[in-house]
C-alpha cells in the first residue's frame, strides 16, 4: 500500500512542477533565444547536480555510461531545444497538451522496441489521441495565423524523445539511483551545452535587464523542473511501470492552461475538443 500511495504522490507532485515548466520557458524566451534557454537549463542544472550529486557518479558502472549518455540526449537535450524552439510559435498550454503523448510514444515504443506487451484499447488509445493532436495543429494554424503551428512537430518529437528515455532507463538503468542517473545526464550534457551557448551572442546581451529577468525564470526552471523533476520521475519508473510514469503527462495539460489563463492565453472550442481527445486518448493507453 506504502508504494501504491508513494507513486501517486509523486505523480501529483511532478504534474506539478512539470506543468509550471511551460509558463516559465515562455517567461524566459522574452529576453533569450531558444539555444540560449535551452543551453542555460542545461548548465544551471548540471551545476546544482555536480555539487549535491558528484559522489553519486560512482555507482554508475562502466557499461551503464552509454545508457545514461543515451538517455541524457533523448530525456534532455534535445527536448530541452525542442520544447523551447516550438515555445516560440505556438501557446505554452498548447505545447503542453503535446508534451501529453509522452504516454501514447510510450506504449508505441515500448512495443514495438522493448517488447512492451498492450491491449486492443491501449492501442485504441494511441489512435484517437494522434488524432487529437491532428485537430490541435490543424485548428490552432487556422485560428492563430500570427503562430506558426508547423512548429508543434516539434513538440511532438520531443514526446517521443521522452518517450524512448522512460523506456530506455526502466530497462537499462533501473538498479541505478535517480539521483545517479540525473548527475550522469547532466555531467554528459554539460561541455555540449556550453559549446551552444557559446555560439550564440548570449555574452554580449548577458548584462541587459530583460535577459538577467529570464535568467531568473530560466534558474527555477533548471533547479525545479529539471533537477528536482528528473529525480521524482526516475524514482517513479522504478517503483511503477513506464506507462503509469509516463502518464504525468497527460495532468500537465491542466497546469499549464491555469497558467496560460493568467498570462492571457485562450483555447478555442475546438482547440479545447483536441486536447479532450488528447487526453481521452492517453487515458486509454495508460490503463491496465
């Protein structure tokens, strides 16, 4: 009973964090460029790692450093650009209910790669919440002819990176502890992410008020829904199934639209149609 209580709270909790993730990347593009948000997320998370979790790296095993730089880039890296390019040209709360088919990918990977075993409603599932993001896209490009809706590809992509990951570490890496796993990810993505900021002007705007504003937003955003976040996840896909982890998802759509209203976003009808779909469509893919 103790684990069954402790996944759920941990679901509650990373929904959460998770879904404030969005309003936050949004804050932090007005002074930043996507590279330069993605690059900072990056590098304030791999510090704040590297100091609290340095001695964890030794419990990695030699073998398991190319399952932690794997699911470094498919958990972090390119996500962390991926969600911050589409932040760009699309809503935060739309780029959320995207992020949503982390559990749809989930399955479809698993099964396909991992040996995942799914029911016909599962599969269902996938079917009606792929058409649901359809309906998003298709709708928002209508409707929002200032925003770029092609760019919600994007999102898309980045589910499907996160869904490789929460596979890829259930298998691989679940004897691991999170807070091993997380300080690998980010030792691995630290000199990459560097290299990013470098190319970009980031130093030369570095002392304008906007960008110290977005760095602040960007701070919070690295130390709690990147460092914090990824330890709560891994620890959840160790004591539950990829699945029920990978289902944090579809609450984040509810976080991020509370947010979004405060900022003065809105869906339309049938904008608020597709996510419904989205997430009827993720309910049946994570049910047992």
């Amino acid at each position: 009973m103790k684990a069954v209580q402790s996944k759920w709270i941990f679901l509650i909790v990373l929904s959460l964090i998770w879904g404030s993730s969005f309003i936050l990347i949004k804050k932090g593009l007005v002074g930043l460029s996507p590279f330069q948000l993605g690059s900072l997320r990056i590098i304030f998370a791999a510090t704040f790692l590297l100091i609290i979790g340095f001695k964890s790296l030794t419990k990695i095993k030699q073998h398991q450093w190319k399952f932690i730089a794997l699911t470094a880039f498919m958990g972090t890296f390119f996500p962390a650009y991926l969600f911050s390019i589409a932040q760009k040209h699309i809503d935060s709360s739309i780029n959320a209910i995207l992020n949503s088919l982390t559990p749809l990918g989930t399955l479809i990977i698993g099964a396909t790669i991992f040996g995942l075993t799914f029911q016909r409603r599962q599969f269902f599932g996938v079917i009606i919440g792929l058409c649901g993001s359809a309906l998003l896209i298709l709708n928002g490009a209508a409707n929002h002819p200032g925003q770029n809706y092609y760019y919600a590809i994007l999102s898309i992509i980045a589910a499907m990176c996160y869904a490789v990951n929460v596979n890829l570490i259930k298998k691989y890496l679940s004897d691991l502890s999170p807070l091993s796993i997380t300080t690998g990810n980010f030792a691995v993505l630290l000199i990459p992410a560097l290299v990013i900021l470098s190319c970009t002007d980031f130093f030369e705007v570095a002392h304008l008020p906007e960008v110290k504003t977005s760095m602040l937003f960007i701070g919070i955003l690295a130390i709690m829904g990147t460092c914090v976040a990824n330890i709560l996840y891994f620890k959840l896909i160790q004591i539950s199934s990829p699945i029920f982890a990978s289902s944090v998802n579809y609450m984040l759509p509810v976080v991020a639209f509370f947010w979004g209203m405060l900022d003065g976003e809105m869906l339309s009808p049938f904008q608020f149609l597709g996510a419904l779909i989205v997430l009827v469509g993720v309910y049946l893919s994570a049910r047992k």
